[in-house]
C-alpha cells in the first residue's frame, strides 16, 4: 500500500482571485502552490484534532513484542481460547500476532487470517455507509428518517408506564439520522419476545425488522438521552437500501469492502471462509466452554444482514479500515469518505450526555469517543475514536499519537467487554511501545 501522502488530505478547490493587474504566471503559480499546501496543512492537523503525529507513530519493535506472550497469558490462564491481535499505524500494520487456538475442540490453531464475529463493530461500517450517501448529497444527518421510510410518520411516544397501562403522545419532533448514529433516537434497542427470536434466526428480512421497529413507541424524546440501540443502526442500514436503491450488504460491498480489499469480511462468509470462524467460548468454574447460545444467528440461509451486528472479518482486513480511518478517508488510491466526514464521525456530537459503557465516553456518528481518558483507556489521548463488539472484540483508533488497536477475540460472558483486562493489556503496551 502506497504511503501516498500526496493525495491523502484533500482535493484542491478552483482558486477564485479578484486582483486589479495579472499576476506574472510563475508567481501566480507560485501563490497557488502555497495555498494549497496551506489548505492540506489545516485539513490534516485538523484545527488540533488530529496531530502531525497521525501520518504514522512509530514504533520499539523490541516492545512490541511484548504483546504475544502477554496474550498468550490470557490462554495459560483459560480465559481465551486464543487472540488475533493487530497495532498499526497510517502505513499499514506494525504488529500482527495469534496466540491459542480458534477451536479447542478440533485442535486447530489460531491463525492471523481467522474469521471472527466482530458483532457490533459492525455499526461504524454501517455509519460510514451513511455518511457515504452524505458526501455524495442524497442525504444529510438531520433529515427526519420518515423522509426516506414512511413508515416511521406519527410515531408516538411512550408519555407514561403504569403496569401493563401504557400511555402515549407525540414526541415534540421526529427522529432524524442523526438520531440514529449517536444512538439518542428514543428506539427500543430490542423486539418483544417472539419477534426477538426471528431477528437472533435471522428470519426477517431487513425491510421486515426495521417495519416493526417503526410500529414501536419511542421510550424518550429524540436526543434527549443516550440509550445503546441496535434497531437504530439496522434503521440506518434500511435507509441506506432505499437511497441507494440494492441491498445493504451489496451496497456496503462495493463502496467500502472491495475498495479496501477487506476479501474476508462479509455478513455471510462463504463455506471456505466458514472453516477459518472461530469457535466462542464461555467460562464456567474457571474453565473454558463451548458456548451454545450465539446470540448471532447462522448465516447460511439468513434473510438479514444485520447491519449492528453482523459482520465477519479478519485482523487485516479491519486493519485497513482502520489505517484509511486514521487516512482520514483514504487507503491506497481509493477514497472511501471525505474528510469532512471522517471529522464529523470522530468528534464528541452527544454535548454533555451519559455515553458509553466505561466512564469518559462520548459518541460522533457510530463510532464512541474518549472524551475524558480514564480507566481502561487511560494510556488513549482525548479524541481516541473506536467500537467494540459483544464476543469482547475491540478496535480504537488514536489519531493524536498516530496508531490504531485491533484486539479479535470470542468470547461470552465476559462483565464488560469494553473494560476487558485484555484491551487494557493490547492497548497499554501498543502506546508503551511509540517512539516518542
């Protein structure tokens, strides 16, 4: 993958110059030069969001080495079956490790090119699909979603509980995209009981389960609380199947899978892909089990992508989503998202609400965001961007020191996946490791 700092920040606007006499050519040329420059400079250091340092942090290999046998630790002590882990910076990958093994069972090993569940890392792929339909004007954030999906049009609101008495009325506006990426829409995040079990099955189509979801009441006022919400993002994922006029899962293949080369990562791996899946694992009485209960459907015959949650991928491939992330929108010759995008994605967009599921997040537009580093992401400077998923995959993004984390693992029944000691562990001594 080319370094391509050339093409990385922006695409040069017309230069329009009211003057009363010409320019000489080789000045003007000269001028112009030097406010292009000046306008690649802004974009990347961002206004002091995003450091000089987010071209590549680079690293003490010797420290690097570091995070095998401390994963490896995590297996001795029948935590993890096994781990993919990944550190890398904006040119390409700097450590990829795999320790254990990706199904106990049948004694095979983890390999760097495992398939993983990454579940709800999913929504920020999903985002970036919304975001995408933005920067080519089909769209904006703050359009109400009834505009697109009519089904939403007089949703109510759930006003008051009192038993099985339920009363309704109007929210005071609609809920709009916006809503649905920073998770504040007021959308039950699930589905009653047997509609439950056809989403877990697969068994709705994409069309059918966000239906249902609009017929629902808002538990609150749009954005005036944050509330964790799969149904918002496989919303999104809907809207984007009418804007864009094919499935999700095609529509998500085009403009951002194949661009990136990320070959292993799909909502429905094909049977060569399904032999490389990792086995999850529970713990009981202080060993590792097979878990029985994935609460993420099969996917051979499944009817739904499931946009929050769906996707299968790979330490590589995510690493190149993440490297064009931190390429503020840019991988090799493909540019996946503007940079204005990737700016408004990335920054704090809930003011002062309650976010996330560690003390000092905020959230952009499906990705969380360090707001106050604290805790498990304590060693993460302030504007650190990422997502984890419910088998305790994590992924984060430091545009400050320049580095990106992948942590692949799976795993039930984990506290908290989000303040897990092996993300704490990766991410400790990936920063340990930067030069400063």
């Amino acid at each position: 993958m080319s370094d391509c700092m050339s093409d990385l920040c922006f695409s040069p606007m017309p230069l329009q110059v009211s003057r009363p006499r010409a320019i000489p050519s080789r000045l003007a040329r000269a001028l112009r030069g030097m406010v292009l420059v000046a306008i690649a400079l802004s974009i990347a250091l961002g206004a002091g969001t995003w450091g000089a340092s987010t071209w590549g942090a680079e690293f003490d290999q010797a420290k690097l080495a570091a995070i095998k046998p401390r994963l490896q630790r995590f297996v001795d002590d029948e935590q993890l079956a096994g781990a993919v882990a990944v550190v890398g910076n904006a040119q390409g990958l700097v450590s990829l490790e795999a320790v254990g093994q990706r199904d106990r069972e049948a004694s095979q090993p983890m390999t760097t090119d495992t398939l993983f569940r990454i579940a709800s890392m999913t929504k920020p792929i999903t985002a970036i699909a919304i975001m995408q339909l933005v920067d080519d004007g089909k769209l904006a954030v703050d359009d109400p979603v009834e505009k697109y999906l009519p089904t939403f049009r007089g949703q109510m609101l759930v006003a008051n509980r009192a038993g099985a008495e339920v009363t309704l009325k109007r929210p005071t506006r609609p809920i709009t995209i916006r809503d649905l990426l920073t998770h504040t829409s007021g959308l039950p995040g699930g589905f009653p009981e047997g509609i439950a079990n056809l989403y877990v099955t697969r068994d709705l189509s994409l069309a059918e389960a966000v239906l249902v979801s609009s017929q629902r009441p808002l538990d609150f006022e749009p954005g005036s609380k944050w509330a964790y919400c799969n149904a918002g993002i496989d919303t999104l994922g809907r809207i984007v199947e009418v804007v864009a006029k094919q499935s999700f899962e095609e529509f998500l293949a085009a403009r951002v899978l194949r661009p990136l080369g990320m070959n292993d990562t799909s909502f429905y791996p094909s049977p060569a892909q399904l032999t490389r899946v990792a086995a999850v694992y529970d713990q009981k009485d202080g060993k590792l089990i097979r878990a029985t209960n994935i609460i993420i459907g099969p996917t051979v015959g499944a009817r739904h992508p499931i946009p929050a949650g769906g996707l299968y991928s790979t330490g590589p491939d995510l690493a190149r989503l993440y490297q064009a992330m931190l390429r503020q929108g840019v991988a090799g010759d493909h540019r996946i998202l503007s940079a204005a995008s990737v700016a408004a994605m990335t920054q704090v967009q809930t003011g002062d609400l309650t976010c996330g599921f560690v003390p000092g997040m905020s959230f952009g537009y499906g990705w969380a965001v360090v707001n106050k580093p604290q805790e498990v992401t304590a060693m993460l400077s302030p504007g650190t961007f990422g997502h984890g998923g419910a088998f305790g995959t994590q992924g984060w993004i430091d545009p400050h020191r320049g580095l990106f984390v992948v942590l692949l693992i799976q795993r039930t029944g984990l506290k908290n996946g989000d303040a897990s000691e092996m993300r704490l562990e990766l991410q400790r001594l990936a920063v340990e490791a930067v030069k400063s």
